[in-house]
C-alpha cells in the first residue's frame, strides 16, 4: 500500500541570515533529516530551533509538513498559524495548513487556505485540486466543477485532474461523465494502473462485466502487488461465475498479507460454496481471531461446524450471532437443528418455537407495515448488489454475500491520498535500486528477507568494537525517538572517549556512524576522514563517507536548484529523492555541474579505494554503478553491476540496476532478461518494468 507526488515546499527562504551560526547548522541538519524521510528526527532539530529563536517562521513550518508526514494534523495546523503569524506571505503555509485542515474534515477552512494561497499563485496546480477535492468533499460539486474548469485550463495536460473528476462524476452518479474522463486519463497516461482500476469500478458499475474485468487484469499487468485490484477482480471473477478465478485472486492477497481480512472472507465463502468446508473454517478462523465482533464469519462457521459434525462449536457460534442478533430467525432454526443432533431435544424445541413466533411477528410488522426496527430485518439490494455488501454492513440476512469495500472509506481513503500526493506514488517510478550503506537499522521487507553478508564487516562485528552490530543495507530506516536520544548520547560518550585517546580510530568510526545516523553529514564526513588519517586502509570509513558525500551532494543540489529558479524546493511528502534543475542561468548551472562533477570524483575515489583495498567487497563496485548512472555513464555502470554478478550470482539489485542501465543503452532483450532474473530473486517491481517494455 513504496513514490512522483502532490509536491511540498520545504526549503524556505535560504537567503535569510540567521545572527547565529549555529542554528542555521541546526536547521539544515534537520532540513536533511526530513529530505531523508526521518520525520521524527527533523522534528527535534527543529524544536530546538524554535526554543532559540521562537520568532522566525520557517521552522514552524518545516515541523508543521513533518507533522504531517506523522498523520498529526492538529499539531500541523497550528504549526502553521504560528508561522503565519510571524511572516504572512508564506504561500506554502496556507497550503499545508489547508492539507491539514483538510485531512480533519475542515473542508471550509481548508478551502479558505487554499484561496489564500491562490491570491499569490493564481494557477498553482496542486491548490486548484486539493480545492476541487474539498468541494467534492463537501458534496459541493457545483463549485467543484468550476475550480475543476479553471485547473483544466491552466493545466489541461495533467492526466491526475480527469481522474480526480472522474472519481467526483461517479460519485454524483454521472457514469457517462465519469467513464469520459477516465477515457481520456487513460489516453494521457497508458501506464497508470489505478485509472484502469477506476474505470473497472464504472464498468462494473454499468453492468459491463466483461469491460471491468479487462480493466483490472490492466491494472494488474501494470501494477503486481495492489491488492484492491485482486480483490476486485475477484469479485468480477465471481460474478462471471468463475469461482476458480475468483478463488485464485484471494489466494494472491492472502499470499501477500494473510490477514486480509476482506480476501479470507470471500474466500471462506467460495470454499463454502464448493464444498471445501475444512478450509472455509480455518478462513472464517482468522477473520473471528481478527475481528471477533464479525458476526457475519461467526454464523458462516457456524454453519460449516454443523455441516462437518461440530455440533457443538456450531451451537456456540450460533449462540454468539443469537446474542446480538435476538430476531434473527435462521439462527434459531439452526442451532435447533444442531441441539437435535446433540439430543437436546428440549432445547431445540426451545430455539424452533422462538423462531416461529419471531416469523410471525415478523410477517404481521411486514402486513402493517413495520417491521419492529430490527437491523436485520430487511436485506436491500439489486442486480449485482444482491450477491455482495460492504464490509461495514452489519445486517444479519447478507451473511452470504462477498464483501466490498465500504464506499465512504474508499471515497475518504481516495480523496485523502489526492490531497496529500501519495496517489501518484502507486505509478510505479523506474528508479534505481538504492545505494547500499553500513548502519544499525534497516526498514523490514516483507518480500525481500535477505541478509546480506560479508567477511570483512562479520570480522569486525565479531570484534565487538562499536556497542551495536553494523549491517549492510539499502534500506535505511528512520529512527525512533529512543533511537534518536541513544544516538546523541552516544555521541557524546565518543567524545569523551577521544578527550582521553584521540588516536583511537575506531571511536571516531563509531561517532561517525552517530552522526550520519542523526542525519549530521558535515560533522559525520570529518570524522570519516579522521579515521583515514589515523588508518588508511580502514575499507569500511571509505565506503561509508562515499555514502554520506552522496547524501550531502543531493540534498545540497535539491536546494541549489530551488534558489536558481526563484522559488523553494518542490520536495514531496514522502521525497521523491530525484533533485530537478530548471534554470536559465547559464553561469550557474556550470558552477553547479563543476560542483557535482568534484563532488562525483572525490566519491569515485573512494570507492575506488574501497575495491582495491578489498576486491571481494561487492557493494562498493554496486554504489560506484549507481553513482555513474547518476553521470549517465551506463557503460562503466554496467561493467561494475557484472562485477557484482560475478562475485554473487544471486545479488538481485545489481541485476536490477544492470537491467535498467542496458535499458537506457536500448539493450532491451538483455535489459528484460536482467529484470527478470531480479524479479525472480525478490524484486517485485522488476515485473511491472517487464510489462511495460512488452506492452506494445
């Protein structure tokens, strides 16, 4: 449910002088921590910015998008008014406190922001859709077809506005419209599955099952790993009668994600319906273990529990659904028919006379017209609809129906990410597989469980010289805030041990590593180099301060690249990573490739150094072929991803990262060949690259 975004502006006025050195440290450290997704971290360097210099602006406004990467929107909103307060002409303000506003449901006053800023960028894409969104929201949709109007002008070739109202038209009901609008996203945007799963929803909508169905295995094709598209499907499956299919789709999900409890409801029916009634149970199983208050599940296992012998369980079953259900008349007739079997005659009796006095009331409510107000007293539903319900539907009578996902939580959960940005990240980007880098964290990959090795550092670890076990990984994850005090408690016992003996280099190793954790990259880069004054053979301090001049170089030029242009840096909520240039400035775009060229060899070397000092050490012939495909130098990138290969012929990323690189040659055949070595190694994403090459 990992980005091409809604775009934020983080990088507020650089041109500001602060009196203090030291806080303008500060807050591009935590300008770092946040470009790097360390939300948590940044958060901390920012407070301490605000203690010092309560009066500025910007860094209210860099915890408030923090803020908002956390989900606190309260906290956002009013990190928001207090910048605004101290500098009323900071457009992105208004439209993060509008964001905010919005996420809360404060659809008025986040449209009040979104005007706010309007005044000052009068054709900003983003605020004209997150401004259509909260009309929609507000089920204004007159005035949401007007800001949609002035968007499409100004804007006319952004394939996201026609899905956005495309997704307005289908809720008003206006199939036609919506169905037109998805048609032309589709035309604009071939690769974006979720159009194709929208326009599935039309279809299906429509009756043209056929059309659904087509649509979703395009979405499906373009995207592996959704899994609303599988369960979808699954329904379309279903409602073709091909339960074998629709079987497979929420076998796919529960593969994924075995606690789906949509996928193990549906197909604890499907197994029901075909008589497959042990594991229907063991899926009805975990959906009660999940949610013991799904009663629907608990009467299916009931149920399956009578028909298997159970009589017993299905009596208890029977008996929870009873208890919240006291008009429920099936259930009567069932668990008297199960008391029978267990020779409770009296007690069937019991059940079996309750339910015909319950049916009798019933149907003289029904003759006059009421029915006692009992929830499961009518079941609604038409056509299609008759064969499923939406999951937060608790009537009695549809217990076997497939469930769908509820309309406002899909509406709200669709609408919310519009807002924030993350709909765009689902398009799958074709970006490099990360550098690799020595730390103490690494984020958990549920499909990827690789550990990855090598002597040289499993040596060192084995020495115990740091207080915690290093890693490699290439995906770094960001640090708790117990993390982050262990950290700067950690950096100040280094430094007290380098008072004592500042000839050890391994203390300044371990600092450096602190440092490059709590996202300090100068001071982290010092002490780097430190540890290759004091031992130059020290493979690790090379690999890692390659790593860190990296990290600075693109966080540098992703601000660089704001100030050319007049403008703050587009940075997304989640950082889309990849810095832009746009300038006109001739002069200045030189002075930045001389700057990234000194900065690109200085991380050559030492990676260089690295491989000569260790030729066996694969990693750093894999961030050396990342770096040049950074320089778009595919060739030599290529030539080191073989060497990879050659030392560890399971390395999925290097084949990855070669198969992407050959594609940029125009090396499709071996392009697609390396791509699906690393799709069958583990990378996911290989596929969806593989289906589009092939698409035509």
């Amino acid at each position: 449910m990992k980005k091409t975004i809604i775009f934020i502006i983080f990088s507020i006025c650089s041109s500001a002088l602060f009196a203090q050195i030291n806080t303008d440290r500060v807050l591009t450290i935590g300008r770092n921590a946040f470009y790097f997704e360390d939300y948590v971290l940044s958060i901390q360097y920012f407070n301490q910015v605000i203690k010092a210099k309560p009066w500025m602006a910007e860094p209210y406004f860099y915890r408030a998008v923090a803020k908002i990467n956390l989900d606190d929107f309260k906290g956002a909103e009013e990190d928001c008014t207090l910048c605004l307060e101290r500098n009323s002409f900071l457009v992105q303000a208004y439209f993060a406190r509008g964001i905010a506003r919005q996420s809360q449901d404060d659809y008025n006053g986040a449209i009040e922001d979104y005007n706010k800023g309007l005044e000052f960028r009068p054709e900003d894409r983003q605020m004209l859709a997150n401004k259509a969104v909260a009309y929609i929201q507000k089920k204004d949709y007159g005035e949401a077809e007007a800001v949609f109007e002035s968007l499409m002008k100004a804007h006319s070739k952004y394939a996201m506005n026609y899905l956005t109202r495309g997704a307005m038209y289908l809720e008003k009901g206006d199939t036609i419209q919506a169905l037109q609008d998805y048609n032309v996203a589709i035309k604009m945007d071939p690769y974006y599955a979720p159009a194709y799963g929208n326009r599935a929803i039309v279809h299906y909508q429509m009756h043209d099952l056929d059309g659904a169905l087509a649509d979703l295995n395009e979405a499906i094709r373009l995207n592996t790993r959704e899994s609303g598209f599988y369960i979808n499907r699954g329904l379309v499956r279903y409602q073709l009668n091909d339960l074998r299919g629709a079987m497979g789709d929420y076998d796919q999900v529960i593969s994924w994600d075995s606690r789906n409890l949509i996928a193990r409801f549906n197909r604890g029916l499907l197994r029901f319906q075909v008589g497959d009634n042990n594991r229907a149970i063991e899926d009805f199983d975990v959906v009660i273990e999940e949610d013991p208050d799904n009663y629907m599940a608990c009467y299916n296992r009931a149920l399956l529990r009578y028909e298997t012998g159970d009589y017993g369980g299905s009596i208890q079953d029977f008996s929870v659904v009873i208890e919240q259900y006291p008009n429920f008349v099936p259930g009567y007739y069932a668990r008297s028919e199960a008391k029978r079997k267990m020779r409770d005659n009296a007690g069937a009796d019991r059940d079996y006379w309750t339910a015909f006095e319950i049916e009798e009331k019933l149907n003289k409510g029904l003759q006059t017209g009421t029915s006692g107000g009992d929830p499961s007293a009518t079941a609604a539903g038409t056509n299609q609809e008759e064969n499923t319900r939406e999951q937060s539907d608790k009537n009695i009578n549809k217990f076997n129906r497939l469930v769908v996902y509820d309309k406002d939580e899909e509406r709200k959960s669709k609408y919310q990410s519009d807002i924030r940005g993350r709909v765009q990240d689902k398009n799958v980007r074709v970006d490099l597989e990360p550098l690799f880098v020595l730390t103490y964290y690494e984020k958990a990959d549920q499909v990827k469980k690789l550990l990855y090795y090598d002597k040289m550092i499993e040596a060192f670890n084995a020495r115990m010289l740091l207080s915690r076990k290093l890693l490699l990984t290439n995906q770094e994850a960001a640090l708790t805030e117990g993390q982050i005090a262990a950290h700067f408690a950690s950096i100040n016992d280094y430094s007290a041990e380098i008072e004592k003996n500042p000839a050890n280099v391994n203390v300044y190793f371990g600092r450096a590593l602190d440092y490059m954790l709590v996202q300090d990259f100068a001071e982290a880069i010092k002490d780097y180099d430190k540890v290759l004054n004091l031992d130059p053979g020290f493979v690790m301090a090379y690999f890692n301060r390659a790593v860190v001049r990296y990290k600075q170089l693109e966080y540098t030029l992703s601000q660089s690249s704001a100030n050319e242009t007049g403008d703050l840096t587009p940075m997304s909520f989640n950082i889309g990573k990849q810095a832009t240039t746009a300038t006109n400035d001739v002069s200045s775009a030189r002075l930045k490739d001389n700057q990234r060229a000194h900065e690109h060899e200085l991380i050559v070397r030492d990676y260089d150094m690295a491989i000569k000092l260790n030729p066996e050490f694969v990693y750093a012939y894999f961030n050396r072929g990342n770096l040049r495909c950074s320089q778009r130098d595919f060739r030599a990138a290529i030539q080191d991803y073989t060497e990879v290969i050659m030392r560890d012929p399971d390395f999925a990323e290097a084949y990855f990262n070669r198969g992407l690189a050959r594609l940029s040659q125009g090396d499709a055949n071996r392009g697609i060949a390396d791509l699906s070595k690393a799709g069958e190694l583990g990378i996911i994403n290989a596929y969806s690259i593989i289906k589009r090459m092939t698409s035509n």
